[in-house]
C-alpha cells in the first residue's frame, strides 16, 4: 500500500504509531539481538570449558578482537552507505608493512603517516567509484590485489620485523596490568567515529545515502562527499588496524591482514547491520566483532574436531544473523 | 513467516547447542592449577597442545597423528588447533588457550604460519609461562637462549640443503644437463627463499644446466598445475626436469606433464608426502626429502613434556640445540618403500634422546 | 440486461485514521466499458488493489460472475479472471516482449520447465494480436516506447482469457495519463476491441476521455460510489461538480492570496538553455512570482527544471540568479546558492522514508542547526516543532519515521526542507500535488501563495493545467524541447486552459 | 522483501479534471533513476574489445604467446573456472552473490575423490560417483538458497555460512589421508585430447553449452533474469520468486561440483583447497565480462569473455615474463578499468551505482 494512492494513510507494514506492549518489547529484543547472541554463545561455550568465563580469558578475547573491531567498524561506514569495501584486509597487510618499515625512523608516531596513507588509498578508491560510477565491489576488488601486490614491493615480498618493538608497545599492553591498551585503542575509535556520526551531521548523510541516494542527492546532499570520506574512514580504520598488528605481532607482512575480510564483514552484518545500507551502527558491530572472534577461536578451544569447527562456525554465523538481522529495516534482500 | 521462522531457529540452536557439547571430545581436564616452576608439574597435570595449520592436508594431519601417539604413550591427549593458514586466528587461539588457567603446565608444538608469527607466539606462551617448541618458521635473530626459560627449542630444517638434495637427484636423472623449470614456494616465507638458494647452488656446480623458468606457484597444488602447464607451453621441450619447492606442486608439475602427454621429465619436491612417495615408487617422480611429520608432531610435545615434569633442565641444553636443523632424508627409488609406511619409534622421545636428530646449529 | 461480471457489494477497507473504501459497490456488465472517475483519495486506487487482491478488505464482497471471492493476489485475480493494467507499468525491463505477456502463466510455450521460444512467440503474438498490435514479440521490452509498453500490459492481461472460461473483466489503471494524443486514440480503438472478449473498468481523471469511452460511469467520493451517469446525458461540467462534491472555486486555489510582483526584480534569467531534451530556452522568473512550465510529454520541461537544479546534466546556455551568474553543476551546488527543488516522485527522490521527520525536515539545511560541525540537537527540535505547528504536519513526533506518515504530510516536510532557508530563492516545484487529497493540496497552494509572497522565485510544473494556471503569474509553454509562447495569467483574468493547450499540442 | 503492497511504490495519481497534459514519471529520461538501456551490448563489446587488445598486445610482445600450443594451454587453463563461471552467473543474475564456491568445490573435490576408484576406499563408481558430486554441488546451491530465501538472510552473509560447511566437510572426508583417484577414466579427463584439446576442456565446452541452454530454455534460467530485473514485478506476475531463486541457487552449486570434478581429474587427488582464489576470479570473470553484480545483465556466454580475459592475462603475463607480484596488482588494475571503460560512455546519466 504506497500512501500516495491512500492519502492520510499509514502504511500499515510499516511501524504503527502507537506501538503496542508486546511489539515493543520485540524491537528492543532485536535492537538487543546482538548482545544476547553473544552472551548465550559465551554461556554455551564455557559449558564445555569453564575457563573462558574467567576474567583473564574474556579480556583476551576482547584483546584479539581489537584489530578486527577497528577493520569492521570502518568498513560499517561504506556499508552503511550501501557500498562494500573489499579491500580493508590488503590495505591492513600493506599499512603493517608500511608501519615495520617507517618505525625505525618515526617510532611511534609511525601511526600518524600511516593512517594518513591509507585513509588516502580509500579515497582514491572512493574517487574511482565515484567519477568512474563502477560499483564499489568492482574498485575494491581490483584495490585488494592492488594493495597487496605494492604491499609486496614495499617489502620485497618479505616478512619485514621490527626490531624496535617498545616504540609500538603502546598499542599492544595491559593497562593497569589487565585492560588491553589495543581494546581501549578500538573503542576509542568507536568512540570518537561513533561522536562524529552522532553529533555532526556526516552520521545522517551516511544514513541518508544508505537508504535512498536519488533523495539524498536531490535534497542538496554532498553524496559523493559522503561516499568518498566512507571510503577513507575506512581506508583510515584499515591503516590503524595494520599498526595494532604490527604491535602484536612484532612485523609487518604483505598478507598479515589478509583473512580478517571476511570475518570483518561477518561482524558488521552479525551486529545487524543491513548489508544493504542505512540501517545500523557502530556499536552493533564490536558486539558482532566479539562474537565472530569467540567464534573462531571458542570453538577450537573446547575441543571442536578441526573439521566440524567450520562447519559449526558456518551454521552459528547463519543462526546469529537470521536472529539478529532486523527484517523490517532491509528493504531487499539480494 | 515470522513465528515459524523463530521457532525453527529455537530448535535449530537447541540442536546445535547439543552438538557442541557431544562432539567436543570428552576430556575434562579437571585443571588444578599446579604450582608450576619450571619443571615440576606432575604429569597429570599436563596440557598438550599441537597447532598446525590444517588438518586439509596429508603432511600435517601426519604431525597431529604422531603427537597423539606420544601423547597416548605418557597416558594424556593431544588438544588440536588448527588455525587454517591465518596468522591472526593462529594468535587469538594461542592467546586464549593460554588464557585458562594451569598453563603453567602447558606445552605447545606449535608451526608457526610464518617466521613472522613466531615471536608473538613465543612472547605469549612466556607471559603464560608455557612451554613450548617451535618448528620450522622462526626470524634469524629470535633465539630461545635469549632469555626464554620455557621455549625449549626451535626445530627446523636446513631448507637450502633440502633444496640442494633434491637438485641433485634431479640433476643426476637428468644426467646432468638440461633445462629446468623451478616452481616457488610463498616468496615471502624463509623455506621458499632457502629451497631456492638450494637450487641455485646445485645449479652452480652443473653449469651445464640451465634454469629456463622459475615462477611461484604459492605451495598450491592447483596453481602449479596450471603454472607448469604455461611454462611448458613456454619452454616445450627443453624442460628436462621440475624443481619444486614442496610436494604438493610437484605433484601438480607431474598431472600437467602427464596431461601435456611429456615423459621423461624428473619431478623433484619436498615434504615426503605419501602421495610423493607413492608417485616416485611408481617413476612419475623422481625424490624428495623427508622431514619425518609423525615424528615432528611427537619430539615437540616430548620436549616439552621432559621439561614440564622437570626431567629435562632447559638451562642445561646446549644453544646448539635449543634451535637446530633436524635430520632430513632424500627419498628416491631405492627407498620410496620404507618411508611409505612410517612408524614412529617411541624410543626417540625418551627425555634423553631428544636431541639426537640434531644436525647442528641453525644459520 | 445480462448478469453482471464483476459485482462488489459493500466493500470497506479502513486505515489508521482513514476509511479508504466505504461501502463501496458497483457492478460490471459482460462487454461494458465502465468509467470509474474520482478524485485523489476517492478510494479508486484501493479499490482496483482489492479487485487484484493487493490489498484485503475489511468487509463487503466481491463477486465474479455471480461467485464470491476472496483474492490473494494479482496471480489469483488472474486466475478468476480479473486482471488490470497498472499504471506504474508491471514488465520486466530485461527480459522479451513475448515473456512478459506470458510471464508466471506460460502454459503450453513451457513444458517441464523448458521453454518453447516459437510457441512462446505464437502464443504472444496471438495476444498482440487481440488489440492489432504490431510489435515484435522477441523485442526486448526495454527496447520499446513508454506507449508500446502499455500495449504490452493490455496483451499481458488478456493472457487471462485463455485461462478462464467466460470472459475476463480487464482493469485499466489511467492508462492515458502519459500517452501523447494519437496515441490514446489507439488505445481507445483497441478499448473498442477489448470489449468484444472482455468487460473493461476504465479509470482515469481525464473526465472527456472517460465520457468517450465509457458506457456507464461511476463517480467515486470519500469511498463511496455517489452517482452513476450515463456518459450521453452529461457533460465534463457536469462531472466535475459531482467530482468535487462543491463548488469548484478560487478559494480552493487561495487565488485572493496572489500578490502582484510586476516591479520586483528580475530573480532567475535562462538563456538558450540546452540539455539532451530541450533546446535553447530563454524565459525569466521575477522575485516573489510564480512561472508555470505548461507542455505535453516529450516538450522537455521536466529536463529544464532539472537541469536547473543540476540534477541533470545541460549542454549550454546561460543562467543568472540575481544577475550572478548561476553554474549549473549539482544539486549540491545549486542548494548552496538558494535553490530547492521538490521532486516530482516523493517516496524515492523525496523523502527517506525511514529517517525521522526532523531528520528528512532539516536535511538540506543542516547548517541551520549546526554550531560548526556539531548538530544541536535542542535548536533543531525547536526548528522542527516551529515548522510542524506553522505548516500543521500531522506526526506523533519529530522522531517518527517519515514513511509512515501520509503523503500530504511528507509533502509538507518537503516542502518545511526548503522554507526552513530565509535566503531561499528559487524554488522548483515538480508536480508537488501528486497523489494529494484534495485538502492536502489546497494546503500546498496556500505554502506556495506564502512563499512567493515571501519574495521566492517559484517555477512550477503541474499535473494539471487548471492548477497551474490558478497558481501562477504566467505559463511559459513548451513544445518539443523550445519555449513556444508565454501567457500571462494575472490574478482575476485568468486565461482559459484551452488557450494553453491549443499551444503546447 | 518487499511485499506486493509496495510493488508499485511510485503509482503517483494525478487528480482533477484537467486536459491532457503532464508527463508521466516513466517518461523518457523523466525519472531521475536511470535504468541503463542497450548497455549490455556496450559492455559486451568493451570486455570483448579488451580481450581481442590483450591478444594483440600479448602477440607482439611474445612469439611464444602465438603459438597453437599455447592456445591450448590457454583453453585447458580456463576450464575450471569457466565452469565455475557459468554457475556463478546464474547467481549474479538473480542480483544476488556467492561466497561459497571454495567451500562447496573443496568437498565435492573429496567426494568425487573417495567415490571413484581410489587410494582410500572400495569404491569404484565411475559416471555414478561424478554424478553424485554434481547433486551433491547441487545440494549446496540448495542449502544457500533455501536458507536465503526462508531465512531472508542476504545471499553475501548465508554464501559465506555455506563455504564454511563445505570446508568443513571436506576437511572430515579428507581426515588425514589424500584419497589419489585411480580411475583410469577420470584421470584420463585430465590427460587425453582429442582435436588437441583435453577432455576437461571438452567437458567445460558441455557444460557452457548446458548452461547456455537453461539459461535460454529454462524456467530457472528465464526467471533468474525476472528476477534480477525486476524482482517486484515478478512476483505480481505470479513467480514464485523464493522457489525459482533457489532453483538458481541449486543449478549454480551442481555447476561448481562439476568444476571440483574437473580440478579433481587434473589434480590426480582429492585436494580440500582444489577451489582456492577462484571464487573471486569467478566473480571478477562474471562482471567483466557484462554479468553485473546488479542482476538481470548479462549471461554465460558474455560471462565467458571474462575468464577468457583474465586467463589470457594471466597465461599473458608468465609467459611475459612479469614478475608474479606485479602479475596480482595488474590484475586487479584491469578488472576495475574494463568494468570502467564498459561503463564509461553512459557514467553521466544520474544513478545509483553501489
């Protein structure tokens, strides 16, 4: 029923006016979708094996999640947006390799040109997109072989270590012996993208684009503003995660970041993110970002057979998102 | 569509629910925390973990049997983790399974995805206090006898000479002169870059033979059959031999030539897998070199177990063996027949005789 | 007199704070063309819908050769043999002619799932055939003409004939709205064939075209059926009154509210304006007056207007805003220099129907709610509640979600969008009455009245001529992509539409 | 999923009495959305003219390149992932994608491996155990398109579930021990020519040729193109939309289990990666040559252009001499500029491209 033929009509599938009791409470149960998946898989697990209930082990996982969180949470930009960034996990090898060559001369502040460069290589994808009008997935594609062929250059097709590893220490540490600094690192950037989305108007651009770019364009919108700083918030969110693992693994390699791609989009739709944009945020997606981690590393650790691990990651992944998926908000599904 | 969409789902969890908790295999280690300095865990106590890459392919479900063996014969079970070729799932699995508790106790054989894994791997299990034996992937200048008390030992092989035996066997099929075509490991990897290095050296005592073509075919099976098939398009007849740098593309080299309908071409890789053996016993290939995975999979858990329960001081042992090259044998015609069924000879674990195999120091 | 083929009793389809449909009944004779006119909101489009099986009615029945049924969709109405032609055209632009006539009913061109592409061209042309038309039925249908498509639909319905014994009853949606003279005459001819195998519902606003065509004419108001005529006993005069219910009149169009701008300045000045649909245009829009763009389809009017905005791309000309020089680049671009625009198609290039109302309210204008790059929230609500009170935009909250309000109040935001900017100069209303009720329209003439008065520029294209010539200070005509004559339509001496009509056909 | 209340979002009536006037919104170039018209036949000619460029560069550049032999080469090289191409099209076609090619290829690569004579079982099944590789490919299809369609999960996120199975199955079938094929009539596939060409490369030829034709004469194939075009309208006219996108889903995966098929004759063994890298080259493949991600453009034959692109390319630049590192980069430089030239005449009109 389009109100255009019924005048001072609502549309009665869509969200009634007064919500009733019980409707209520199923939007904010699947508002929350997310957060009870983690906990009910985390409850699971440690059925098996008690220990990953303990302090210690919980603040692990949050700790190898960080560079996943920092990825999927820049990537949620473009998907909210409606577009798809592939190229994030090249970009992460290329900005590693990049970091471990520059640390000897810049230290620390190694993150600084880093980010920069692959805040830029996201841009410039963004432009292709852009001016080009070929479809993100295409451009990103073609970047992730890009990335990783200039990322094998850089580094003469070599595993490049850092010798001085106390100038990154910061980015891998327990502050006060128990909060992992890259976690403090990651929510940071949530922090801050999530005040920028919220406070500024960028967060409803991206919204605005997501859900319907004719409109948005034609009420004056920047849309490829928008869609091209999504790509660089991206590109940006793949540089830092690139440092965090530089951190943590003492070298930069040109196919380090390689495999978090699809466990990074996993998380953004796990978090119930619309894959095809507008609808979502941020925050969904490090709670997405924990579960696809407790995920990949739970199930081997209680003792799940090496060939039934992907079989049970596939089928839970299939399982969380058909519950945490909000079906009212995605218009079409491809 | 709603309802019966959450219903199914409801079941569908209950029954997966049930499913992890059936198919995790039953060992409740019921882990008091042992007061673990080093060396005096009781064997009890033990955790043994092996972690590899996958368990998709022949050489490294060999590694895990052999270590289940060993872990058999001390009476506990081997925990797998396999972490599918992703260096970042290989350190999350590290860290949190060093994140239980009694990982005083704890020993891991572990392969490292890459040398450059290898340090966080080694920075973890120190924090955890675990002990733990590194194979095969480790950067020059990451040494155990830098002020690890618990990373017993670094085994690895001497990648140039394998690379330099299986050039001569090949070489010597080929009786001694020729073109070859060389398919490469993973450029970025140590054993890629010393496989080569082995070859090069063979070539440059046979001058007389010519390298027609090197290309990378990543390890992959499938990408070598398809680089070999180009090169051979490429170089035609002039190949008389293919160097690989593993089996598993070797093995592709021998399906392209077969399909290219071209004998008489030598077919050189490394690993000893029992597919390789199988194909040199039947003349499709001509060697390769064994690492001996079973034995592998068992001697790191060995080390460690030694060190756990205090049998083994690892401040007693040598530098020379705390990261060495292990004993590696070229496998050919004459003796396809005996590795074809390997057996690990339980003596070799015993705390004393853990280093035997050491050929020397690495470097 | 025959049976009726179609009879609906008492049919009643309430929303939220609407009854679309009340009571509504009528009857459909074998081989009757019936007229179903009624204004916006007279409840035709729900109507057709629950005859397809769209939408489900609370209560009354329909009855198809004397059998009551209950319809699930537009498959099934097919099956019974209902079936309608859609205005919004229902044929999958990538696929053949030939398929799309068949399409989900192909029988025999389809045996186990194979198909039979020389059936599937007999079975299609003999469907093409029915109405004499001579289009290729391996043609891909992206391929063809807006009014070839059409022709398409009403082979694609007739399909139903073979599926049902008797003969069908075949729903035509205001097939004539976007077809150019010539060829409505076709279709009336073709409506004449139709009628032989088939009873026809014919609905449309064109109140000439329904009384040529039709046997008998429903008139439709707030839901109900409140008089049936016989089209040789009245005149279009007639039917209008009925239509409206009242007084047709200058009140509905606030014509007392039109101010003279004669002295203002010269605010909008295009000169040989090209783009791939018009060619060299040159016409001014003073400040505080409203410029009606009157033309058929294919004059290129809606290219100029776009174009204007920079919403499609212009191959020359000049164009000045307040003697600046005005670049036509981006919507982005002209917003930033006091133009707004309201498209004609609200649900997909108008509004972001998920986003709140506040949201879509101050999209264009965000700085105005902004301290540097931060949004104030306070500020904005105040913006929003100030402009939901002043326009009366009927919403729960400034936090509902746009789409579910109606469309007269998505309007209205739209509208609120471009008002909320004091400098706004220029404003281009395209088609910003469509899909209206009657009073919401009269709310949206009464904003523009206000605008110009405020002192905007206003270029407006109508779906109406009555409407456009009511609004504004003068009609700038177009046909085939050039501005053929421009007439004043001052307050009080309002031309006839006939005078315009006779220039832009 | 949109229901058919909102299958015609953009009926907007026009009211009041008036004279024929006012163009309607699907009037040429009058709605804002551009739906892009005889594109395809640009794009098909651009990836077509991009190929017939590679050709001539690559001709010049080395003799080698030119010779009858290498042709050959080329042709055998392309089989599988043509194959894979073809199933992966009618996916694309619904507007939908597919993640899971690796996973559902890697288990049917042990299937048919343990089915036919081989190292590890008894059995010897021969036609009969590559058929039931084939359904069992088919039966993957049908696992990502039900859980699609009744899930209402999008096809990116289930895909992926799926290739985590089929990893996973294939892992447990490996356990440990590579099953060598030793059936004379497989391996043979890989190994005997006839005309020159193997029959693997024969066997791809079958398979275009099937694909084409279920694309043309079929129900799925006609109704993945309803579908990807215009998936509202479809339903109105009485498609079961859900079934016949899973249908597609199906007709895909039975084309992947006989791409593993294929991979498996050449490989001589089972081999659980037997599928790695050519998911996204398949996609690669698919788009350059014209069968956009969008849905409803293009088919298998223009999807056949693009393999054909991309293996030139890479048989091109081996034998080119270019380093293999470069070889990745400009890969992915030529995917996004054939998809840009294709597209670059009609970039201006206004639209959505995500």
């Amino acid at each position: 029923m389009s109100t255009d033929t019924a005048p001072e009509v609502a549309r009665p599938s869509e969200a009634p006016r007064q919500p009733d009791g019980s409707s209520r409470v199923r939007r904010e149960l699947v508002r929350f979708m997310p957060l009870i998946i983690l906990a009910v898989l985390l409850v699971l697990l440690s059925l098996r094996n008690p220990d990953l209930l303990t302090q210690r082990s919980l603040t692990t996982m949050a700790d190898s999640a960080a560079p996943l969180m920092v990825l999927a949470v820049g990537i949620t930009v473009v998907i909210l947006c409606g577009g798809i960034d592939l190229s994030i996990g090249a970009l992460a090898s290329f900005a590693s390799v990049l970091t471990a060559l520059w640390v000897p001369s810049m230290s620390g502040a190694v993150v600084v040109p880093v980010v920069l460069v692959c805040a830029l290589a996201g841009v410039v994808q963004g432009w292709i997109h852009i001016a080009a009008r070929v479809p993100s997935f295409i451009v990103t594609l073609g970047g992730m072989s890009l990335w990783t062929g200039l990322a094998l250059a850089f580094s003469g097709a070599s595993t490049v270590a850092v010798t001085d590893i106390a100038a990154l220490r910061w980015a891998f540490t327990r502050i006060g012996g128990t909060v992992p600094s890259a976690l403090v690192i990651a929510l940071g950037v949530v922090v801050v993208l999530g005040a920028v989305m919220r406070f500024t108007p960028f967060g409803r651009w991206v919204a605005s684009v997501g859900h319907a770019e004719p409109a948005a364009r034609l009420a004056g919108l920047p849309v490829s503003m928008v869609k091209i700083a999504a790509f660089g918030v991206s590109g940006a969110c793949a540089g830092l995660a690139g440092v965090l693992l530089v951190a943590r693994t003492f070298s930069g390699a040109p196919t380090l970041g390689e495999s978090l791609l699809l466990p990074a989009v996993a998380a953004v739709i796990v978090g119930g993110t619309a894959i095809t944009g507008g609808h979502g945020g941020l925050f969904r997606t490090v709670v997405g970002a924990l579960i696809v981690v407790l995920l990949r590393t739970g199930l081997s650790l209680i003792g799940v057979d090496a060939g039934f691990e992907p079989i049970f990651y596939g089928v839970l992944i299939i399982i969380a998102v058909s519950v945490t998926i909000d079906r009212s908000k995605v218009a079409v599904l491809k | 569509m709603r309802k019966p969409t959450r219903q199914r789902l409801a079941v569908l969890t209950g029954v997966l629910a049930g499913g992890l908790l059936l198919t995790a295999c039953a060992d409740d280690s019921g882990t008091s925390s042992a007061s673990g300095d080093g060396g005096s865990c009781s064997p009890e106590d033990i955790t043994l973990i092996g972690q590899v890459r996958n368990q998709t392919n022949p050489y490294e479900a060999a590694w895990l049997a052999g270590g289940d063996e060993f872990a058999e014969s001390v009476g506990l079970e081997q925990q797998h983790l396999t972490y599918d070729g992703d260096s970042q799932r290989q350190q999350e699995q590290i860290r949190q399974a060093l994140a239980g508790s009694g990982m005083e106790c704890a020993v891991l054989n572990v392969l490292p995805n890459g040398d450059s894994d290898t340090a966080p791997i080694v920075a973890a299990a120190d924090e955890a206090g675990a002990f733990l034996v590194t194979q095969w992937n480790k950067p020059a200048d990451l040494n155990p006898w830098d002020g690890y008390d618990r990373w017993v030992s670094h085994i690895t092989y001497d990648g140039e000479e394998s690379g330099y035996l299986i050039a001569k066997a090949l070489i010597e099929q080929m009786g001694g002169s020729g073109g070859i075509i060389a398919l490469q490991g993973i450029l970025d990897t140590s054993a890629a870059q010393d496989r080569f290095a082995g070859l090069q050296r063979a070539l440059s005592e046979h001058p007389e033979v010519e390298l027609l073509d090197e290309q990378t075919a990543g390890f992959d099976r499938a990408e070598a059959l398809n680089v070999t098939r180009t090169l051979l398009t490429a170089h035609g007849e002039h190949v008389g031999g293919v160097w690989a740098a593993n089996d598993d593309m070797a093995l592709g080299a021998v399906q392209a030539l077969e399909a290219a309908g071209i004998t008489g071409v030598g077919v050189v890789g490394i690993d000893a897998v029992p597919e390789a053996i199988a194909a040199i016993e039947a003349g499709t290939m001509t060697a390769t070199v064994s690492s001996d995975g079973p034995w592998q999979g068992a001697i790191g858990l060995a080390m460690g177990y030694c060190a756990a329960t205090g049998e083994l001081d690892v401040a007693d042992v040598a530098n020379d063996d705390r990261a060495f090259f292990a004993e590696q044998f070229l496998i050919d015609q004459t003796n396809a027949a005996e590795f074809a069924e390997p057996e690990l000879n339980m003596d070799d674990f015993e705390c004393g005789s853990l280093f035997d195999r050491a050929t020397g120091p690495i470097g | 007199m025959s049976d009726p083929v179609l009879s609906v009793e008492g049919l009643t389809k309430r929303y939220p704070g609407v009854t679309a449909l009340d009571g509504m009944s009528f009857e459909v004779r074998p081989h009757e063309v019936v007229g179903l006119i009624g204004e916006n909101g007279a409840g035709k489009s729900t109507l057709l819908k629950s005859l397809v099986g769209l939408v489900t009615p609370d209560a009354g029945t329909i009855r198809v050769r004397g059998e009551a049924v209950r319809l699930r969709g537009v498959a099934h109405a097919g099956s019974v043999g209902i079936g309608m032609v859609f205005q919004e055209q229902s044929l999958v632009p990538n696929l053949t002619v030939a398929e799309n006539i068949l399409l989900g009913a192909e029988r025999s061109a389809v045996r186990g799932g194979i198909y039979r592409w020389r059936a599937m061209k007999t079975l299609a042309q003999e469907q093409l055939d029915k109405i004499g038309s001579r289009i290729d039925p391996g043609a891909r249908t992206d391929t063809l003409t807006f009014a070839q498509r059409q022709m398409v639909e009403v082979a694609k319905v007739l399909t139903i004939e073979e599926r049902i014994t008797g003969e069908p009853v075949v729903l035509l949606d205001e097939p004539t709205s976007v077809l150019e003279r010539d060829e409505i005459a076709t279709l009336f001819a073709q409506i004449e064939r139709l009628r032989r195998r088939a009873s026809v519902v014919f609905v449309s606003h064109r109140l000439d075209e329904v009384l040529e065509v039709s046997d008998r004419v429903y008139v439709l108001r707030n839901g109900q059926v409140v008089a049936e005529v016989d089209p040789s006993a009245v005149d279009a005069t007639d039917l209008h009154h009925l239509l409206i219910g009242r007084e047709s009149g200058g009140s509905h169009y606030h014509d007392e509210a039109q101010r003279e701008c004669d002295g203002a300045p010269v605010r909008l000045r295009v000169e040989n304006l090209s783009t791939a649909g018009c060619t060299k245009v040159s016409f001014e829009v003073r400040a505080g007056e409203v410029v009606g763009v009157a033309g058929v389809q294919g004059s290129g009017r809606e290219d100029v207007c776009r174009a204007l905005f920079g919403a499609i791309r212009s191959s020359g000309g000049r164009v000045t805003l307040d003697d600046q020089p005005f670049r036509l680049g981006s919507p982005r671009s002209a917003v930033r220099s006091g133009v707004g625009y309201v498209p004609s198609e609200r649900r997909t290039d108008g509004i972001i129907p998920p986003m709140s109302v506040a949201e879509n309210l101050s999209m264009a204008h965000v700085g105005e709610v902004c301290s540097g790059p931060v949004l104030q929230v306070k500020r904005e609500r105040g913006l929003v509640d100030h402009w939901v009170r002043r326009l009366g935009i009927k919403t729960p909250s400034p936090d509902t979600a746009i789409g579910t309000l109606s469309g007269g109040n998505q309007q209205k935001v739209v509208l609120a969008r471009w008002m909320i900017d004091d400098d706004l100069r220029l404003l281009i209303l395209d088609h910003p009455t469509r899909g209206l009720d009657v009073g919401a329209k009269s709310d949206v003439y009464a904003l523009i009245r206000d605008l110009a008065a405020a002192g905007c520029a206003v270029l407006l294209l109508s779906d109406t001529l009555e409407e456009m010539i009511a609004l504004s200070h003068r009609v700038v005509v177009m046909k085939d992509g050039e501005v053929v004559t421009t007439v004043e339509t001052p307050k009080g001496a309002k031309p006839d539409p006939v005078v315009i009509l006779e220039e832009m056909v | 999923m949109s229901s058919p209340d909102t299958a015609q979002p953009r009926a907007a009536d026009a009211a009041g009495p008036a004279p024929p006037l006012g163009p309607g919104p699907a009037a040429s170039g009058g709605r804002l959305v551009w739906r892009p018209r005889g594109t395809d036949a640009v794009q098909t000619t651009a990836s077509l003219a991009a190929l017939v460029l590679m050709i001539l560069v690559f001709s010049v550049l080395d003799a080698q390149f030119r010779s009858w032999d290498n042709v050959v080469a080329v042709v055998d090289a392309a089989a599988v992932l043509a194959v894979v191409t073809v199933g992966l099209t009618f996916v694309l076609l619904l507007g939908a994608i597919d993640l899971s090619v690796e996973g559902v290829i890697g288990a049917c690569a042990l299937t048919v491996a343990l089915l036919v004579a081989n190292s590890r079982t008894g059995l010897d099944l021969g036609v009969l155990g590559v058929a039931a590789t084939v359904a069992l490919g088919a039966a993957f299809g049908l696992l990502s398109g039900v859980l699609s369609t009744r899930l209402r999960i999008p096809s990116f996120l289930t895909t992926l579930g799926v290739y985590a199975i089929g990893l996973g199955v294939a892992t447990i079938l490996f356990s440990g021990e590579r099953p060598i094929v030793e059936d004379p009539w497989l391996g043979d596939w890989a190994s005997s020519r006839f005309l020159g060409f193997t029959i693997v490369s024969w066997v791809a030829a079958g398979a275009i040729l099937v694909g084409w034709l279920i694309q043309r004469y079929t129900r799925v194939g006609r109704y993945a193109y309803a579908i990807g075009g215009a998936e509202d309208i479809a339903r109105l006219s009485g498609v079961p939309v859900a079934r016949y996108k899973t249908a597609a889903f199906a007709v895909a995966g039975a084309f992947y289990g006989l791409g593993a098929v294929m991979a498996t004759s050449q490989l001589g063994s089972g081999v659980v990666q037997a599928g790695s890298g050519l998911n996204f080259s398949a996609i690669a493949a698919a788009v350059i040559g014209g069968t956009l991600l969008v849905g409803g453009r293009g088919g298998v034959l223009q999807s056949m252009i693009g393999v054909l692109v991309l293996t030139v390319l890479q048989n091109g630049l081996i034998l080119a001499g270019v380093s293999p590192y470069a070889q990745q980069a400009v890969q992915g430089v030529i995917v996004v500029v054939a998809v840009a030239a294709a597209t670059w005449p009609v970039r201006h009109r206004l639209g959505v491209v995500k």
